[in-house]
C-alpha cells in the first residue's frame, strides 16, 4: 500500500511538473528595478523607449502589488520579453496579460497600448500585434501586422462602455490550420476572429515568435507610463516553452 501511495504521489509530481512545463508566466515577480537581462528592444535601432522596470502598484490586477511599466518614448511601440534561445516559433498560442489603457488622448495624441504576439527580435519591420485604441469611438480594437513595410490590419469595434481609462484583460489566441487565425477577449467579451494572411504560409511572419510590449504613441514629450501585469503564455509546440527566460 504504502509503495503504490508512493508511486501514485511520484506520478502526480511528475504530470504538476509536465503541465508547469507548457506555460510561461511572463508576470514581474520583483520588487523593483530594471528587467533588462529578460526584455528586449527590437532591432538594433535607435533606442526611444526607457527600461522595462518593476514598480509596486496597489491596484496590480493580480494582487500581488507589483506591475511592470514601459514608458513611451519617441515614437515608441516596443519592448520584447526574454528571447527563446532555440528561436523555437510559436505558431499557436494563447497570450493572456492584463494592460492599463488610456481612453482619451495622452498629450493629444491617441495612447495605444498592448501585446506583441509574433515578432523577430532583430527586425524592427517585422512583427504581429494587438493594440488597444480605446480613446476611438469604433474600431477600438486592432489587430495588426507588418513586414518590411507591409500593413495588415483587422479593427473590431467594441460597446462604449468598454472603453474605459485603467486596467483591461486582454487574451489573443492564435490558432487555426495554417497559424493565422486571431480571436481576441477583451475583459471576457469574445470578439470576432480575424485571419491575418501575413501569419500564414508564406507570410512574412509565418516563422516568428517572440512576445512583447506594446506602445504607440507618437509623441515624444512628456513620456507617457504604460502598465502590464499578469502576463502569461501557453503555446504550441510545448517544446519551445522551456527555452523562454522567466522571472
């Protein structure tokens, strides 16, 4: 008896081991200070945006107290998370993450703000992402591609009353027989799929699989904060996932 409780207690640990093994936790598990050595800038271009920091922030939607912050720069957009080391693509994945958003214009100029879900890390013209565009009255949600200078993109318009400045839970699964299928939940309203042709067979972005920070501005001065928190990843192929830094 005691050896089969043994056996049973061992293959417990062992499938609680195996399912820890499919998902990244991207959430900031820190008390403060730079992030650097596990988020990235895209490219090697001009640095606009400041460091990936973790400050503590009573209203952290996870409870813990503590969110990451990006500011935006000169028109900037970006911050990748840890680079996977085989640069093993996710195809398919579901990000889920929490952002705080802005539903009128920072500066005068519309704050978007979001995740990147398929991105090359040393590109700054290549990437997939979706961004929050709340202070719109439609089209508030875009989903959107680039590569080398071509633009796909797919906005959805949400109720109003959705649209409010502070925190938003946002999920986006990518799926679908050829990877290019998109459903973005936005504070559990599911929203309608859109396929994005960039992020199939053939596409610039068929191969690609880095997540990020999303930050779209246009507008340099004063720098606007930017909050994420809670962020986590579960992908396909499962293989990939033990590559990804976490912290």
């Amino acid at each position: 008896m005691k050896g089969r409780l043994l056996f049973t207690t061992a293959m417990i640990l062992c499938l609680l081991l195996a399912v820890s093994a499919y998902a990244a936790d991207f959430e900031e598990h820190a008390t403060g200070g730079t992030l650097n050595n596990v988020w990235y800038k895209l490219g090697a271009g001009t640095n606009f945006n400041d460091d990936v920091v973790a400050i503590a922030d009573a209203s952290a939607p996870d409870g813990d107290g503590y969110v990451l912050e990006l500011y935006d720069r000169d028109n900037n957009y970006f911050g990748i998370a840890a680079a996977c080391s085989s640069e093993t693509p996710w195809l398919d994945l579901t990000l889920d993450g929490w952002v705080y958003a802005y539903n009128t214009p920072q500066n005068g100029v519309n704050c978007q703000v979001g995740f990147m879900f398929r991105a090359d890390r040393m590109s700054e013209t290549q990437y997939a992402r979706v961004l929050l565009n709340l202070p719109k009255t439609d089209g508030e949600i875009k989903i959107q591609t680039y590569t080398g200078g071509s633009w796909g993109t797919e906005e959805i318009d949400i109720d109003d009353a959705w649209a409010t400045t502070g925190w938003h839970h946002l999920v986006i699964e990518v799926g679908g027989v050829d990877h290019n299928e998109v459903t973005v939940t936005f504070d559990d309203h599911v929203l309608p799929t859109k396929t994005m042709a960039a992020l199939g067979p053939g596409g610039g972005l068929a191969d690609a699989g880095l997540i990020g920070l999303g930050i779209l501005h246009y507008n340099a001065a004063p720098p606007i904060p930017v909050l994420f928190d809670n962020i986590k990843v579960t992908a396909s192929p499962p293989s990939g996932i033990k590559d990804w830094t976490m912290y």
